[in-house]
C-alpha cells in the first residue's frame, strides 16, 4: 500500500506540475498518461483509501476527461469520506464539489476555442481560482 500511495502522489505531482507551469498545448499528452496511470493506482487502493489519497486523488480528478473516469473518481471521493477521520470529511466533499465544476467548466471551454485559446494554461484559467483557500493536508 505504501508503494501504491508513493507513486500516486507522484504521479499526481507530476500533473500538477505540467499543469500549473506550463501551455495546455505542450503537457496534454503527457498528463493523460499520468492521469491514466493515477487512474489505474487509484483503482488497485481503493478498498484502502483514506485522508493521506485526497491530495492526489483531487489532482487526478480535475484532468479526468472520460464519464467512466469521472464516474469512479467520485465514487473514490466517496470512499475517502466514509473512510477517514472527521475533518477530513468536509475536505473530500468540497474537493469533489470543485473537481466537478471544473469539468463543467472545461467542458463548456472546450466548445468555445475562440475565447480561451488551446495554448491556455488550464491551472491558472480554471482550477487555481476554484480551489483556492482549498486545505487537503
């Protein structure tokens, strides 16, 4: 489980790196592999998710494009709630309230490529300004 846990959160530093710093047109590629790879990390320690996923089971959420993808996320959401200490209960709601948003509003952006170019940082124009004041320590 410790190995699993350790490779999520790095793959979830890894998209949160790409993400954050760099032009959606240069990473997109790149983190679709890892969000495929936290996917399938998530999937192998579901049955033991707890407090210390949260992190970077919100990273992998918001850059999930598949239904079935989003579909498990929040089940893991979920699970993390049910399965962790009361104050981190709150955290796990609002983190997948955001995550849905966010794929709201990126669907809905990706229809209009006129207004918010491709070569658009995803972080800075969606996710930072939802998810700000956000504690998921």
């Amino acid at each position: 489980m410790f190995r699993k846990t350790s490779l999520l959160i790095q793959k979830a530093v890894m998209v949160y790196f790409y993400t954050s710093l760099t032009p959606e047109t240069t990473y997109k590629h790149d983190v679709q592999g890892l969000v495929r790879e936290a996917i399938h990390l998530l999937e192998q320690l579901f049955s033991q998710l707890r407090s210390q996923h949260l992190w970077p089971t919100f990273i992998t959420a918001l850059f999930v494009h598949e239904d079935t993808d989003r579909l498990f996320v929040l089940d893991a959401f979920d699970k993390i709630s049910q399965e962790s200490p009361i104050f981190a209960i709150g955290s796990a709601m609002r983190a997948k309230h955001i995550a849905q948003a966010v794929w709201k509003k990126r669907d809905l952006r990706s229809k209009d490529k006129v207004t918010h170019p491709a070569n658009d940082n995803s972080w800075k124009s969606v996710v930072r300004q939802m998810s700000d004041g956000l504690s998921l320590g």
